[in-house]
C-alpha cells in the first residue's frame, strides 16, 4: 500500500473520530486522521468537546463553584478580607486545561501510528479524498466522517461574535458583561447561567417550552427552576424572542412570553439553542451520502447510504453529546474491521448536565413511561435525608427512579443535585445489565456516601426507605 493510500481516513478529529482512528489503528488499520486547518491556523486535536465545549466550560464552572463557595464560607467559620476573583485568569486556566489534553490526544494519535494531516479535506468520490491547503490526494478503502456541528443562529439574530455571541465567544470572553440574555435553557445555556450568575452578572434566560432543561423529567426540571430562582437567576418560559435592536454597548431584546410583550436590556446575548451540522463543503453529494433533516443518515452501525463512508458524532445528530460519540466511532472502526459489535441504546445514554446543582439522567422519563404503556411506579429520595449530604453542605436535590411496577424493572432515572453526574454510572451499568430496583436495593452502598440516595430510591420502590 503506497504512502498515502489507507484502509480508513476520518475527517475530523474530535471525540468521534479520534476514537475511530485510534481503535482502528488497535486492530490493525492502516488509518489516517484529518483535522482542519481553515487557514487561520490549526486549532488541535479534540474538536469542540475539548476545545470549546465540555472540558473549558468544566473548568470555568469548576471556577463558579469555588466562587459560591468563597461567598458563602463564613458558615464555615472561615473568612476572607478583600477578596478578588479574576475571570479573564478563570479563561486562562481553562484554555490551559484544554491544551493540555488536546497534546494528549496527539500524543496517542502519534503512539498508534496514525497518520495525521492538519488540512481541510473534502471528498471527491468513493475512495479518493482532496486536502485543500497542500494539494495532496488521498485514497482510502473506507472513510468515516467527523465533522461535527456548530452553533445555531436564529432568523433574523445573528451572531456576531461579539454583543450576539455562542458560547465559543462566551469562553474567550475577557471581561465580565453586568448583564446578559441567554436564549435556550438546555444544558449550555443553564450552565453558562450558572457561572455568569455567580461571578455577578445579571442573568435573565429565554426558553421557548413551558421549563428550563425541557428534555428532562419534569420534576428535575422544577427543582432547577427553584434552586435558580434562589440564586437570582430569572427566566421567562414559553418565551420567543421576536427582535433585538443594538443602541451603543446595549442591547435591546423584544420578546413574547405566554402572549404577553416583554423587553428586556443587557450587554450580551448568549444564543444557545442548538447546533446545525457541519455538512456543507465536504463533497456528500458527489459521494452519494443521504442527508436527512440536515444531518447525515446512518445505520445502527454508523453506516451511511454509501456502503463505504461512515458517520459518528454531532454530524448525525443521533445524540449531541460527546461520549456517545466515542461509543460511535468505537462501533464504526469494529464494523470496518470486520467485527459485530452492539448497536447503541440511545434512550439509555447518560445525559449530564454541569450547573449547580448537577443534573444527571438515563431512560425514559415518568411520562415518557407511561405515554409508552408501561404501569409505572416512582420513587424520589431527598438529599437533605442523606448524612454526606449534610455534611458538605450541599443537599439540594434528589434521586428520581421510574420503574415497571410490575417486574421492578428500572425504566429511568433522573437526579438533580451534588455529584450525580459521577453517580448515574451505577445506574447505567445496572440499566445496561437489566437490573432491577430489588438489585439496588439490596446492594451495600458504604457510608457515608452521597450515592446512599441510590440505593434509598431503590429501596422506596419497594418496602420502603430507611430513613425517610
């Protein structure tokens, strides 16, 4: 096989593909990775996850948490004199965090012996791939595409990158706005609420549907209002914004809320209400790949119309969330290699969010469940009964779990509160295993612990909690 001739080339280094290339390389793949270089410069391997989503924005609200915390010590007997918090540090440190293992990610890609071209790649037909800045040409048996998404305008707002930002602005930003409207409360927005609100920016957020993260169960949903609510974060829900007007360093925001007309003023809006796919340019139609509602159609095997190109990631707009796209592209790389590995469960997939408290979830939520059939049961501990809990301070929230009332099977589960985002593995293995509340239940959990809300849950499926 000549230099540039590959069994599998991916187009697109972030979470998906990075994990294709590398377990293709494992079993025995001639592989080559493509990251783009658009001409301003090559950004590292990583994509959006680790270079301007999940990671940065876990370092800044990593920073928001201690930044409660420092408000709030004087209940722990601890106190401070002219204290200071320097957010364009906080940026620092997480660009930082970022290099660092956007370098790592390199290092394996180095390790497994897969060749990596910083170029922009468009495909010219089945086998053949042109990279746009060198020139070169390269052919592949097999490709696999990674190419991600980006930020969604909305008609007639557009971002501009710096009154009307995404939230790639909004971690590059240097200085603090006093105020900022935030469209979307999905978990973008509601985490960039959270860290805006505690540095002490004022926060006013916008969502269309009648909750804050509306794709959760509704009492997750409830309990997140409550708690912002709180902190002094407000929301209009069944809120549209209809026009925005800039006037100097302010802008103006017109928007509909339960038919009612509203405005609103501040010095940045943050849209964060969905991604679109990064499908354009990169030569699908020539390569016969179906696109259906804008983004790429796949198989249970990540395969597209095209026997030999495949998709993970953001670009098939299965599930936006960055670990399902390491388990498809793990699957992608196995079906090439000639293995059978097992479809993906999305309604299954844990889904975190990282505001304050945290929200974590898994199945079908309590109305799902029962729009599907099922006779449901429910059970939903506090973590104001749980003794670690207490102890550090932080015990908003609770363990929501929906099971089959009849054989007890776990249907879904949905926690708001400290740590959980840790926690709902246990619940993803037992969920993956077709476990049952009885399981749980019965399963030692060590104490003090915060995942005693767990097994509590589980028990008040049944006979009932100890300690409630």
């Amino acid at each position: 096989m000549s230099e540039n001739n590959f069994d599998l080339s991916v187009i697109g280094g972030g979470p998906g593909g990075y994990h294709a290339a590398i377990r293709a390389a494992q079993l025995g793949l001639k592989t080559a990775l493509i990251e783009k270089d658009d001409g301003s410069g090559y950004a590292g391997l990583g994509g959006v996850c680790l270079n301007w989503g999940c990671i940065p924005s876990k370092s800044l609200l990593k920073n928001a948490e201690l930044v409660n915390q420092i408000k709030e010590s004087d209940k722990w007997g601890i106190s401070f004199d002219n204290v200071t918090f320097d957010f364009e540090k906080a940026i620092s440190r997480s660009r930082d965090v970022s290099k660092q293992l956007t370098q790592g990610i390199e290092y394996l890609v180095k390790k497994n012996k897969i060749t990596l071209f910083k170029d922009t790649a468009t495909l010219s037909n089945n086998n053949s791939i042109n990279l746009l800045n060198s020139g070169e040409t390269i052919s592949s048996e097999n490709v696999i595409l990674a190419t991600g998404a980006r930020p969604r305008n909305l008609p007639n707002l557009e971002i501009d990158g710096d009154m009307i930002i995404s939230s790639r602005e909004a971690l590059e930003l240097k200085e603090l706005p006093k105020s900022i409207g935030i469209i979307g409360a999905g978990a973008i927005g509601v985490e960039f609420a959270y860290l805006f609100n505690a540095y002490g920016v004022d926060v006013k957020m916008f969502e269309a549907q009648s909750h804050l993260v509306p794709n959760e169960d509704k009492a997750i949903s409830s309990e997140l209002e409550k708690i912002f609510s709180s902190k002094g974060i407000t929301f209009e829900l069944n809120s549209t914004v209809s026009n925005t007007s800039i006037s100097g360093k302010t802008i103006n925001i017109e928007y509909d809320s339960s038919g009612e007309k509203k405005s609103y003023s501040c010095e940045k809006l943050l849209v964060a209400v969905g991604v679109q796919s990064n499908i354009d340019g990169i030569g699908l139609e020539g390569a016969g790949v179906e696109i259906e509602n804008n983004f790429v159609k796949i198989d249970d095997f990540m395969k597209t119309s095209n026997p030999n190109i495949y998709a993970v990631g953001d670009v098939t707009g299965k599930l936006m969330l960055a670990h399902v796209a390491f388990s498809q592209g793990v699957i992608a790389a196995e079906t090439i290699a000639g293995h059978s590995p097992n479809p993906i469960n999305y309604t299954d997939m844990p889904r975190c969010t990282y505001c304050q408290p945290q929200i974590a979830s898994l199945g079908l939520t309590e109305d799902q469940a029962e729009e599907q059939g099922y006779d449901v049961k429910i059970s939903q501990f506090p973590f104001k009964a749980v003794g670690k809990a207490i102890s550090i301070g932080d015990s908003e929230g609770f363990v929501k779990l929906v099971a089959d009332n009849e054989s007890g099977e776990l249907l879904g589960a949905h926690m708001i509160g400290p740590e959980v985002t840790e926690m709902i593995a246990e619940l993803g293995l037992l969920k993956y295993l077709e476990g049952t509340d009885v399981e749980v239940a019965e399963l030692t959990h060590a104490h003090p612990t915060l995942s005693e809300a767990v097994k509590e849950a589980a028990l008040s499926l049944g006979d009932g909690a100890i300690h409630i």
